[in-house]
C-alpha cells in the first residue's frame, strides 16, 4: 500500500494557532504519513530559532476561554471574562495572556511547540518556508533553524497535489 | 458508487466562524456525505450545551461590514465603519455587535447555530470532541451535547485520510 | 492523465489575507490545474469591483511583524512592537499598518491583489460567489465584478468532491 501524504500550508504566528500544524504533523508522521508542511505569511514566525517572541491574544477572540491555571478547581473553573476595554488599555495584558496559557499548557501535560517542533523534525517532517514572504516580511535566512528549504509555492504543488490530506492552516 | 466523505477540523469558537462548519456539514450530508467533524481548540464552544455564550467581534477584523438590520433600505446600506478606538473603549461594543448580527440573520431567514447543529445531528454527521484541548481549556464531558465522541487526532485520522474532502475551519 | 483540481473557499476579507487565495488560484492555474474559488463570508470583500476598501488590522494579532518599509537597512529591520493600547486608541491606527504593508508589497515588487485577480481570470479560474452571505451582508450583485456565478454551496460540492485540493482559507 501506497504511503499517506499530508500537506500542510501553515499561515498564522501566534501561539495558540503554533500548536495545530505541529500536532497534527507529529501525529500523521507517528502513524506513518509522509507530511510536508509550507511556512508562509505569519506561519513564518514558527520556524523562527528563537520562539519566545509568540504571544497569544485574546483581543478580537470571545471565544478563547480564559482560566486561571491555578488555585482550587472553582477558582480554575471559573470563565474570566474581560472586556476588550480593559484588554487593549492596560499595558502587557496579551502578555499576560501569554504566561496564563503557557502555565497552563505546563499544567496540562501538553509539550511545548518547541518540543513538537523537535519531534516533527525528528519524524522527518519537512519543512519549507515560503521565499516570497520571507523578502516580504523582510527576514534572513538565518533567523529560522537550519533544517528548511526555501521555495515557493509552485514546488509545495508538487507534494500537495499527491497529498490525501492537505490542509490550510 | 463509494460514499463521498468530508472531514471537517473545527478550531474557531465564535458567533461568525460557527456557521462555516455547520452549513458545510449539513449541506454535505443531504448531498448524501459521510461526514466527520472533530471539533478542537476554540471549536470545542461549538459544541457545548449552552450556545448563548458565542459572541462575534469586529475588532481586528476590518473586513466585517457592520450594517444596521432594520429602518428603511438606504439605512441598511450604509456600512458602519466604526473605529477600533470606539470599539475597544465602548463597554459592550461586542455584545451590540453580536445582536446586530443575530437580528441580520433572523431578518435574512439564516437558521441559528442551534438549528444548523440540530440538523447535522439528524443527518448522522459523526461529532468528536479533542480530548486533549477539553482537558487543557478545563472543560468537563458534560459542558458538551451528548451526541459526541471523545477522543484524539490520531483516531480523526483514520477517517479524515480516506475522506474526499477535508477542511482545517 | 486527468487534470489536476484545486477548490478553494475564502471566507476571509482583509487585505493580507486576500493574498492567499489568489496567490495559490493563480499559481495553480499556471501549473495548469482547474481551479474554482468560492467566496464566502467576508470573503466576499475580495471579488468587489472597489478594492480599495481592504485593510490590515494588527490588532489581536501578535504574530505581525511590524516593519517599516524605508529609509536603511538597520532601521527597516527593527520589529516594531506596538502595545494594543497604542493601537487601538489612536485614531486611523489600522489604516497607518494598511499603508505600511501597501508600500512594503510594492517595494519588494510584490503584485497588488488587483493584479492577482486579473492574473486567475486570465487564467480561467472560475469565481463562485456565496449568495446566502451575500443576501446576509446586504450585498447586492452590482457591487461584485463581472466575471462571477452566484451559488450555494451545494453548487460548489460537485466541484470540491472531485478535486484533488480543497482548501478552507
């Protein structure tokens, strides 16, 4: 039987949208799909070297639950909802954001994207950025880790179009 | 002839973006599809008992016309373009956003959220739940409807690799 | 061997992501795929006869890198971090990052969307236009160019079950 093919085109750079193209990689790879995955528009700050820089926001979202990663069940249960008022006026509340899901991620059990970044690689997931948004965006080549290859969207055809999955993250 | 087959990923959790899925599902499945959605991520809000909770929000998202769905037809037409600034500060401003649109889509004839999901369910749309994403958001099995699956996206594989079509929403 | 097929639904409206649809449209097009696009949502924005209403907004989303698009090459590649706050309380914000990234397509010699949409009809790419969403926003035909079909998406199944591709931008 022939091998499964998914393709995945990965577009958006926050952190809550790093975690759909790196756990639905890793796990088509566990089961034995060959995947590729296109790194294009925001979808670039991924495979950046350095990922502290994703953030995730609520802002524009009502539909993101936020939970305090600690404290009794009550506590933790509770759907704090905060209005955009507050949100965009008090400096560093998207950072704030950020640390609660990252606690809670800890929390949770659930890998870091760096780590389903290195299991991606290590199931020989390929990656490929795409070189127009690169310049677009105005990035180098060195910002992002040394296992990509740089190419358009013309070449990602080429495994899409053979794929059984293809996916627009 | 092999029953046609959609695989729909569910990952966004609001009033808008609640539709996307639903209409699709429902629409495949009188054209005779076989179709699975697993909903994950914000997706999971979707899927709860209580639907009251599903807001939409213009901000960050300029190409949301926002039109007034009462008075006379020239009233109508005039897109509101109100600026984040009044938005953000404004308490509510989602809330009024939200009533507009759930006012437009009475007026048009739309079915609710609600409605679309009921029908998906008569036509035996198969509905799976991500587990680890319900754990990580601190969900509980019964926020959700009963006519769901719990599980996680390497069972969602076995059918979205054999669909005809499957859609990241 | 058969043609290749390429469905794609575009149900977002602003102006960075009006360029995935017609990036990966036309590109296919040229690697002589049969490609149909059906607009959706605020997707409808794109195929307007008036473009010049798409915009950027980079709030509630983190992951835009903000750059400035002259003067020397260190100054160009700071990443401007601007808070929420900032933002979303300064008036004509969102038309300033609209301007920004306008001047950085054109520097880098990236096509307008203008010209990507010429380019997929030249090429033949078939335009299908939602008629739910576009009786939902208060659209009316007029508004849209000329070379469109209106449908539901029962329509646009028959295509998307045959296609090699299919995907939800």
């Amino acid at each position: 039987m022939d091998t499964k093919k998914l393709a995945i085109i990965a577009t958006k750079g926050t952190l809550d949208w790093a975690y759909p193209p790196y756990i639905l990689a890793s796990t088509a790879a566990a089961l034995g799909y060959e995947v590729q995955v296109f790194f294009t528009f925001y979808g670039l700050q991924l495979v950046r070297k350095d990922l502290s820089g994703l953030r995730v926001s609520p802002l524009g979202n009502p539909g993101m639950p936020m939970k305090m990663p600690f404290g009794p069940k009550w506590f933790r249960g509770i759907n704090w909802n905060i209005p955009n008022a507050v949100q965009s006026i008090v400096p560093g509340y998207e950072m704030l954001a950020t640390t609660l899901m990252k606690q809670t991620i800890k929390n949770t059990g659930v890998a870091s994207i760096g780590e389903l970044r290195d299991l991606c690689l290590e199931a020989e997931v390929k990656f490929i950025a795409c070189q127009m948004t690169v310049e677009l965006f105005g990035f180098e080549h060195s910002d992002f880790i040394d296992d990509m290859e740089f190419a358009g969207a013309a070449m990602f055809f080429d495994f899409a179009g053979e794929s059984d999955i293809c996916l627009y993250i």
